[in-house]
C-alpha cells in the first residue's frame, strides 16, 4: 500500500479578511482557500510550512500558551514572481491541522 502523505489546513485569526482557511498539500501548495478566494490563492506555496508544523507541536504540549502572545505567520513564494521574493501573510495562524488520508 503506498504511503499516504499528509495534508493539512491552515487556520488564520478572523481579522475580517475573506479567508479564514487554507487547504494546503504535503508540498506546502495551497489547494483551496475558505471561504472565500481560493482563485487569489490556490497554487501559492508556503515557503514555512515546517516552521508552522513545529509552531503547532509546541502550541500542543504547551496549552497554557496563547496563540495572541506567540503569533506565526505564513510565507509565500507567489506563483508568477520572477524574483524569488516572499510574501507575509500578515494575519495570524491560529491552528495548523494535519489531515490523512
């Protein structure tokens, strides 16, 4: 049986912008953005994905922490920049979600 790679979804803090959450691949590609914009952001890479994954373990042994005073941020390579420069998403990721399968 082949191995099954995860997936993951990406919350962000509600700061009144049209997406709340990223459908993201094992490669760090965003599939589909809710609940709106998914033709703004799908097939952007985020270049600190692992960064995000360790963010959530730390987050998960430690729940006296507050995700308001230890903020992480997504990073994009966009898809049709030629420099190689990254992007800030500059609202909060709130939670990050591994999903199988």
């Amino acid at each position: 049986m082949p191995e099954m790679l995860p997936r993951y979804v990406i919350h962000f803090q509600d700061r009144g912008q049209d997406f709340l959450r990223w459908a993201v691949d094992h490669a760090g590609v965003v599939q589909a953005s809710e609940p709106f914009q998914t033709h703004v952001w799908k097939g952007e890479t985020i270049n600190n994905l692992r960064e995000l994954l360790a963010w959530q373990r730390v987050m998960d042994c430690n729940p006296a922490l507050e995700v308001e005073h230890h903020p992480v941020y997504v990073y994009l390579r966009k898809q049709d920049d030629f420099s190689r420069s990254t992007t800030c998403i500059l609202h909060p990721v709130i939670r990050v979600e591994v999903i199988y399968g």
